[in-house]
C-alpha cells in the first residue's frame, strides 16, 4: 500500500486509516469477532494506523484492538491513541481532563489495556479549557522522552492552539471532521498545519455514514450516536439524502460505489492527508479500499465539488451545543 508522510515529523502511514470507534457501541452494537477479523484484514490489505480513543467504550476499544494484535509484529502496527473525554457509569459524557498528572495517569491504563510498551501517536481527544494546552503538549513531551509515545498529535482544535502547541514540541497531525460536506478546516485550520508541516488523519470522511451511500432512514438503533445528530434528523436528512443521490449519479457513472467516491475526494486533496475509515465489517473494509483503486482527476474533482458544494448539507455536523464547546469550531482563522 502506497504510504504518506504524517507531517514532516510525523511516521509514514498507510494511504488509509482505520478508525476503530464504531466497534465499541458508538453507533449501536457491533459483533466482536467481525470486528476482529476486520482489523486483521486491515493490516493484511497493509493498512498500519489503527486509531482509537481511551475513552471509546470506556476501555472496550483498546482491550479489543489489544486481543487482535497478539501474534502480530507490534513495529509493522501504528497505534493512534485520543484521551481525556471522561464518561460515567451511565455511559454519559462529563467533561475532558488533560492535566498533565491525569494525561500520564491515562497512558498508563491504555499501555495495559493494549498490551504494548509505547504508543506511536498520542493526543488529547479535544481542548480541555481549563488546562493551558502547551501544559498538556508538555506532559506527553515527557512521555515522548521517557519512550512511551513516539509523536504527539492533536485533535478538534483550531489554528491559534495548533501553533502554541507546535511551539512546545512538533506535531505530527491533527485528527479532525473533513469530508465533502464538512470543510470548515480549509479556511484557516488547513493552512495552518501546511505551514507548520502538520498532517490531518481526516474522520468522518462519509460523514458517520451519511453519504456512504448505503444509510436509510431508521437505520440508528440503541446507542446509536446518530439518531441526535443533526444532518441525521426530520427535514435535514431528506435534503441530505439528496446530495447522495446526486453522489450516487457521478458514482455509478465511473462504476465505483458513493463511499468510495466520497473518501477519494478525501484523498485527492493532498499527500498530507489521511482519511480515517470506520469500517467495522471486511465488506465495508474492502469498499473503502477500493478507493484506492482509481484516482480524481481535476474534471472529476470539478464536477463532484460543484455538485456537492461546500456548505450544501442541511444541519450542523453535531449539535449546536456541542459545538459552542468546540475549539475547532471557535474559530477557523
């Protein structure tokens, strides 16, 4: 598989990531054993980022990814690792903490829930506002010194924190929402990281499901995120449903599927970029890899862009109030 260079500090990674939250209840129940065999055959397609969260099933996530790499040369598996999200016993969301006693204190736990000795890529899930984020950047900095992170990234944060942050340690990527329909990052968080030679490992390429070409209306079951999302809810998901179809017409003329355009729209607009798939199924898994197969070229890239084009979806990627909250979202200069 063709690898791309995660910044100009970061590893070089597999053309594709494979984003494992979806195996852990977030979009309702998943099968273990599929789960398993999926990430297998991710690593066997030469996928080598597997990205995850502490906090994704409160642990389930990495003791799964942990089951699936025994017996697997631990140098031949990048672990992409987000902390500081904070759940309760109810599986509810309360906060995030990443001060610097409480980031070395998570590590800890995911080293043994995986069963490894170091992580490649670590990073706070999102900007905890109480805590200077160059106190965070230093911590894990420690951490990278001590031999137990290889690279920091970062995710959902904004151009202003992206630089103080760079300004303590250097950066490898930053995790982030970016797909056709969500492209806020293009107006200032985009640029930032090119200056400062910052990858993106892009999430929510099909935007969780939405133009993967195969979602239908009642498809989110129990503990299914969806079913409080916006782009998924009355009177927005039909105004969706139509940019897919539209999608679907452009897809079907090239005899490729609607995901696999949409990821390689993803993938064409530069070699620092990395989508981040959530298959949890091998059929899933082999659709998006198919996007490997065929590449956009500018005529292609024009008329998918001015049949979807920026700012066309109907509804905010997550609730309004999570996204007041959202340092990504403060400001995009």
């Amino acid at each position: 598989m063709h690898l791309r260079p995660l910044g100009t500090t970061g590893p070089r990674v597999s053309a594709l990531g494979l984003g494992c939250m979806g195996m852990s209840g977030m979009y309702g129940p998943a099968d273990r054993a599929e789960s398993i065999a999926t990430i297998h055959a991710a690593l066997d397609a030469g996928i080598n980022l597997l990205d995850t969260g502490d906090f994704y099933g409160m642990g389930h996530n990495e003791l799964l990814i942990g089951e699936a790499l025994k017996g697997r040369n631990r140098d031949e598996v990048l672990l992409s690792v987000k902390f500081g999200a904070m759940r309760d016993p109810a599986g509810g969301w309360s906060g995030y903490d990443a001060r610097p006693a409480a980031v070395k204190n998570f590590l800890a736990y995911t080293l043994q829930r995986l069963g490894v000795e170091y992580i490649d890529i670590y990073r706070p899930a999102r900007l905890d506002p109480s805590v200077p984020i160059e106190d965070t950047i230093g911590a894990i900095a420690d951490l990278v010194r001590a031999g137990y992170v290889r690279h920091i990234g970062l995710s959902e944060v904004g151009a202003e924190t992206i630089r103080r942050a760079a300004a303590v340690h250097p950066i490898s990527d930053l995790q982030i929402e970016y797909s056709l329909i969500s492209r806020g990052i293009e107006d200032g968080i985009l640029p930032a990281c090119r200056e400062l030679g910052i990858g993106v490992t892009a999430y929510g390429v099909l935007s969780r499901g939405l133009i993967s070409g195969h979602w239908q209306q009642g498809n989110a079951g129990q503990g299914d995120l969806r079913s409080a999302l916006p782009r998924f809810q009355a009177g927005n998901l039909e105004h969706n449903f139509g940019l897919v179809e539209a999608l679907r017409t452009i897809a079907q003329a090239r005899g490729v599927s609607v995901a696999q355009i949409a990821i390689a729209w993803v993938a064409a607009q530069g070699e620092d970029i990395v989508p981040l798939v959530g298959a949890r199924r091998r059929d899933r898994l082999a659709e998006a890899l198919g996007a490997l197969d065929f590449t956009l070229d500018e005529e292609a890239l024009r008329v998918i862009e001015s049949t979807v084009p920026r700012n066309a979806a109907a509804g905010e990627r997550l609730p309004v109030a999570y996204m007041d909250h959202l340092d990504s979202e403060q400001s995009h200069a």
